[in-house]
C-alpha cells in the first residue's frame, strides 16, 4: 500500500512540474517554453528601439547557457497565405557578407506542417547559430511570426530540438 501510495504521489509531482503555461504575447500567438525561462522586459525595451517587430523576447537556459528567444510579428499589406509570404520574404532573401542562409525549407513532422529556415551569421571572430519557425493563423493572414533562438557556443542540434519543442506547441486564439 504504501508503494502505490508514494508511486502515485511521484507521477502527480512530475505531471505538476512538467505542466507548461502557454505565453501569449498578443492574445492571438500562443506557445509553452519546456525549458528554463525568464521574460526579458528590459532588454525587449531597448531591441524593440531597432527592431519593432519583435514582440517578445525571454532568455532560455541551455545546459547552462542563456540563449535569447525572441518572437517577432510582422505585418504584410494583405491577406496572403503562408507559403507565398515565406517565399517572397523568407526563404528568397538574399544572403549578405555577415548571414549564410543553411537551410529554408517546410516539412511535416508529427503530422503537422512546420516552416524553418537556419543561418549562419559572422560577428566577428565567432559564428552564431539562429533557428527561425513562421506561422500564420490559418496559415492565411496578413501577419507572419516568426519563433528564433540564437546562439553560439551550444550544440546546434540541442538549439534545433528545443526550438521545434516550441514550435510544436504553438497554436492562435
């Protein structure tokens, strides 16, 4: 009896501890972070003054590391639906000095459509890692999202796990 007693109080713990809040930037977007997190009000405040797309940004930890997620929306002139606005302003831009395009492609996973583009941007002597997601609600809208982390010094195969364990539980309002 007692067993069963500590094994049950064992998975309600793990399943309390595990259970994610979804964040909703804007009331429409929302997500779950299933790693370590922590709203970056400040910082979010002084990178809005460069780019006033993004509209959250929160520090992940990483083994060990804090990564910047950010969360960017943007807004076309029209309705569009997703995979033309990837292609004439995702996927078809132009690769400059400082950023390498890796990859930019769809693909189903789980039974869901996904859209990631990977770059390689050069500052200075180090070369940082981003991983980007876009969504539209309905897959038809005059806004895109995009979901990126970014990083350095960690695995990118850790950044590319964790980001699609975000992306996976996105869904609109």
């Amino acid at each position: 009896m007692k067993k069963t007693f500590l094994y049950l109080a064992l998975i309600v713990i793990s399943i309390s501890t595990n259970a994610q809040k979804s964040i909703s930037p804007d009331g429409v977007f929302n997500y779950q972070i299933n790693v370590k997190h922590e709203l970056a009000k400040d910082l979010l405040a002084a990178v809005k003054k460069s780019n006033p797309n993004i509209i959250q940004l929160e520090i992940v930890t990483i083994k060990g590391e804090n990564i910047p997620f950010a969360i960017s929306k943007y807004e076309g002139g029209e309705v569009t639906i997703i995979e033309v606005a990837l292609k004439d302003y995702v996927y078809n831009v132009k690769a400059n000095s400082i950023t390498k395009t890796i990859e930019a492609k769809s693909f189903t996973k789980e039974g869901r459509v996904f859209h990631r583009k990977i770059t390689i941007s050069s500052m200075g002597d180090k070369n940082v890692y981003n991983v980007m997601y876009y969504f539209m609600k309905n897959n038809k809208s005059k806004f895109l999202y995009e979901i990126k982390l970014s990083a350095n010094n960690v695995d990118q195969k850790l950044i590319d796990h964790t980001l699609y364990n975000i992306a996976k539980t996105v869904y609109f309002k």
